[in-house]
C-alpha cells in the first residue's frame, strides 16, 4: 500500500480524507467537507495482507468539485468502517464512479 500512496502522492493525491461522523467526507484537519454529490471515485486498489488472507483492505483515489485529490482507505469485514463505506457507496449510486462511466 505504501508504494501506491507514494505514486499516487507523485500523481498529485496529496490530501487524506476520512468520513466526520455527519457522514461528510473531509480533509484530516476537518477544513473542507464535501457531500457524495462533491466527489468522483478516480481509481481503486486492493491489499491483502501476507500472513493473513482476512486481513483485506482497499485504498480509493479521490477528487472532489474542487480539484483537492487525495486518498481514503478502507478495511474488509468486521474492521470496516461503516461511514467510509457508506459515503462510497453513495459516491458510486451517484454515477461518480469512472469504471461506470466506460461501461
């Protein structure tokens, strides 16, 4: 995972968001907040851990309506966020998802 986050901070994905317990998407320092309708999923990338087939996660690159870009992680299973998944999944309802736009 860390070598992606390096090539996708190269790429200009510099911000880490997370999801505020409103169920908004915002920057770490909680400056900017954006809704579903604000951010477009521009790529995903799946991590399965050495020892531990379980041990899952996925890391998404993101651009919001105002041209921040950065990156959102998630885990699998019962260590998943549930507000991270949540907002994703209306991100993706939204038609905001790339690999639905090429279908």
């Amino acid at each position: 995972m860390v070598n992606v986050l390096n090539r996708l901070r190269k790429d200009g994905y510099k911000y880490d968001f997370k999801v505020s317990q409103d169920g908004r998407m915002c920057t770490m320092e909680e400056k900017d907040y954006f809704t579903p309708e604000q951010v477009r999923i521009v790529d995903h990338y799946r991590f399965e851990g050495e020892s531990d087939p379980d041990d899952m996660s996925i890391l998404y690159a993101l651009e919001t309506n105002n041209g921040l870009k950065g990156t959102i992680s998630n885990s699998y299973g019962p260590y998943a966020d549930e507000n991270v998944d949540t907002f994703l999944k209306q991100v993706e309802d939204l038609g905001k998802n790339l690999d639905k736009k090429d279908k």
